[in-house]
C-alpha cells in the first residue's frame, strides 16, 4: 500500500537502508508500475522501462559497488513518488545516452548494473596473493544462495536480465534484487574473509573484480579452443584423407 503521508514515507523509506526485507519489497511492488508506466510515457520501450525501474529501484536501497543507495538523497520536503519519476526520467536519460554512443560492449554496460565492476580492463595481477584471493570467494560463494548465484553469473556472461527473468517466471524486479543481494554479499564476505588472514593485503574490490573476471574469461578460453581441437581430432578420425 501506497504510503498516505510524509511520515508514513520517511518510514518505509528508513526501513528500506536499514535492510527490511518485507520493507524492499513492499517498495518495489508500490512503486514499480508506477514507474514503469512513466517511463512508457516519457519515450521508453515497455522491455526496456521494466528492466530500468527494476534495475532503478534495486539501486534505491541497496549500495551499487561505491555508490550509495539512491533513497539516501531522497528529501523529505519533496514527495516520494515526485522525487521517484524525477530520478527515474534521469536514469532513463542517463541510458539513452550511453545507447546513442554506440561504443564497446565494456563501456556500453549501464552504470546501474550490478555486474558492471566484473568487466575485466586491464586487472592488475595477484601474484603470490592468488591463493588468498581463491580461497576468500570460495568461502563467499558458500554464502550465498545457489540460485542468485547463478542468476549473476549468466548476467555477468551476457544475458539479458529480462530474458533470464521469463525464463525463470520471475519479475524484473526480483531477478534485480536477488543479483545485487549476491554481489553484495560476495563483496562483503569475500574482503571480511581477506582482512582476517591478511590484514595488509591492499587490493580493493574492484581490483579482484576484475582479476576474477579476467580468470573466467581465461578459463572459458581455453575450455573453447579444448572444445574446438577434441571436435577437430574426431573429425579426422572419421574423415582421415581430410587435408591431406
């Protein structure tokens, strides 16, 4: 339910930063029409508008890497919806914008997306320190959900956060929180686990970010060309004059 008054706002919305689950998610559900109705209005495809609002709203309450959440700016003096459809035609601004660039794929990644500090650019190198690195995010892996686990990693390799929500049965909205929630939570066991067996290691999040990302891609590079030489080698085997 809608809330009636400022007071009745300032209170959903300070239950929201200090983590209410029943909290977010009533957030979500009073305001995600809404808003996606006015995005609609303002220029916006309807598959885009639900994935922004969903994407928008997860930010409102939960950090997004450094940033804080979004409500955190919310002022009292103006009224929450009001100040909701401002900040979202922003967004929504802020997305045309990096579409009409037209620039590569590493950039082109909203700055709303959870994922987007897993984009590999040029990760320094870990050295003697993999070992910690290694054993800190099998330990934050063993803390989250299976299942949001998996949601973020096909994000991170590329599919659409929609796609994966219909798939799945899902609202944008959900499939939004349940990512951020994940990476969340990866971030803060992953460096909680580091500080206790090295209190001087002196990477930051988003520097293992981007190693573990590079690590993933390395990985999946070598399973492909593996892939592409067993698929080869049994083709020979059934066509052996091939290439002679």
């Amino acid at each position: 339910m809608e809330p009636k008054n400022r007071i009745e706002e300032q209170t959903l919305v300070s239950r929201c930063l200090s983590g209410e689950t029943e909290a977010q998610e009533s957030f979500h559900q009073v305001y995600n029409q809404s808003l996606i109705d006015f995005l609609i209005n303002s220029g916006a495809e309807k598959s885009d508008a639900r994935e922004l609002i969903a994407n928008f709203l997860t930010e409102c309450v939960y950090h997004n890497g450094s940033r804080e959440p979004r409500l955190l700016k919310w002022s009292p003096q103006a009224p929450l919806l009001a100040w909701l459809r401002r900040s979202a035609k922003n967004y929504f601004r802020d997305f045309v914008r990096k579409q009409s660039r037209q620039q590569p794929l590493d950039e082109q990644l909203p700055t709303n997306d959870p994922t987007n500090s897993l984009v590999a650019t040029s990760p320094p190198s870990l050295g003697d320190d993999s070992e910690i690195l290694a054993d800190a995010l099998r330990h934050a892996r063993q803390s989250v959900p299976a299942e949001d686990y998996v949601l973020a990693t096909l994000v991170c390799h590329g599919i659409k956060q929609g796609h994966v929500a219909t798939i799945l049965g899902y609202s944008n909205a959900k499939v939004s929180r349940k990512i951020a929630a994940c990476l969340q939570k990866l971030k803060t066991e992953t460096l909680a686990y580091i500080k206790t067996v090295d209190p001087h290691f002196h990477f930051t999040w988003e520097d293992l970010s981007k190693i573990a990302t590079n690590f993933l891609n390395e990985r999946t590079e070598i399973e492909a060309n593996s892939e592409n030489q067993e698929s080869y080698n049994l083709d020979l085997e059934e066509n052996p004059t091939k290439n002679r």
